[in-house]
C-alpha cells in the first residue's frame, strides 16, 4: 500500500499502489453543465471511505469534466453540505476535543476527499458533496461573481439539488 507522510494528500503516490490504496471510485450525478460551468453532486456513506493509517479517510470520485486544461487555465471547488448549507473545502470540525479535517485534491476525472483526523463516525452517516468547475472561458458578466458560495451558484443559475434521504 502507498504511504503517506503525515498532511500528504493520496494523489502524491504514484503508479499502480495508489489504486490499491483507494476504494471504488464512487459516482457522481451531473446537475449543471453549460460553456464555463459544470455541477456534479455525490455522496459517500460510512461505509464506502476507505480507512488507511492514521485515522484517514479516503474517497475517490469520478468527476468526468477535469481535464488537464482545468487543471492548468480553470478552478475546482469541492463544497460539503450540513444542515442544508454547504460549506467550502478544506474545512475543520471540532468534536469533543477532537479535529476532523476534510480537504479534496484533483486530478484528470477524478477528485479524492480526505478526512483526518480522531472522530467518531456514526455508521449510518453519509456526506453530500457538491463539485463546481469551472473553465477558464468564463464570460466577462461573471468574473466578478462569488464563486465560493454555493448558495450563490445555486441561485444564479438555477441548480435543482435532489433530496438525498
């Protein structure tokens, strides 16, 4: 199995270990797609991260529109939502004590979520996740637009999110 340095993401393993470290990648659902801007939602229940060493967290999701000139010219938000609000990536949870630290990496179709840290992880839980990217070609009327709110995206361009219960 790959190993990680203590805050090293899993995409600096190289080769074919890093694919024996994850899980199944996980499937996201295509909400919003036009020129500039693609929306995917996903979600990974309990049971689907893939527990390594030191209290992290895998999952590894298949997100069809990064590409290497997204990479390279455009952006990629990863946005968790609780309590019907959605917060940006990388983000710290507090939690008797304990820290719980969820941040996301990219690479061409896919993006790793990662959670360390000590917690308690009820086994019927599931996070919801929402991934905006964006390409470089974003119109003038929109450089000026908040694109760390997801509230903001959602409004704007009308994105219905369905109920995941």
């Amino acid at each position: 199995m790959c190993a990680l340095q203590r805050n090293q993401l899993p995409d600096a393993c190289r080769g074919a270990s890093l694919a024996t470290a994850l899980n199944p990648k996980i499937a996201s659902e295509l909400l919003f797609n036009n020129n500039f801007l693609s929306v995917y939602s996903f979600s990974v229940r309990a049971k689907e991260w893939k527990l390594l060493p030191s209290s992290i967290r895998i999952a590894d999701v298949t997100i069809n529109a990064i590409n290497s000139e997204i990479k390279q010219t455009g952006q990629v938000m990863v946005f968790l939502g609780a309590a019907e609000k959605y917060v940006k990536l990388p983000f710290k949870y507090y939690q008797l004590r304990k820290i719980l630290s969820i941040r996301a990496s990219f690479s061409p179709q896919r993006v790793i979520i990662k959670i360390s840290g000590k917690f308690i992880l009820n086994v019927n839980s599931s996070f919801n996740f929402m991934v905006v990217v964006l390409s470089a070609n974003v119109p003038h009327a929109y450089r000026q637009f908040n694109w760390t709110n997801f509230e903001n995206i959602r409004t704007r361009f009308k994105i219905k999110i369905k109920d995941k219960t």
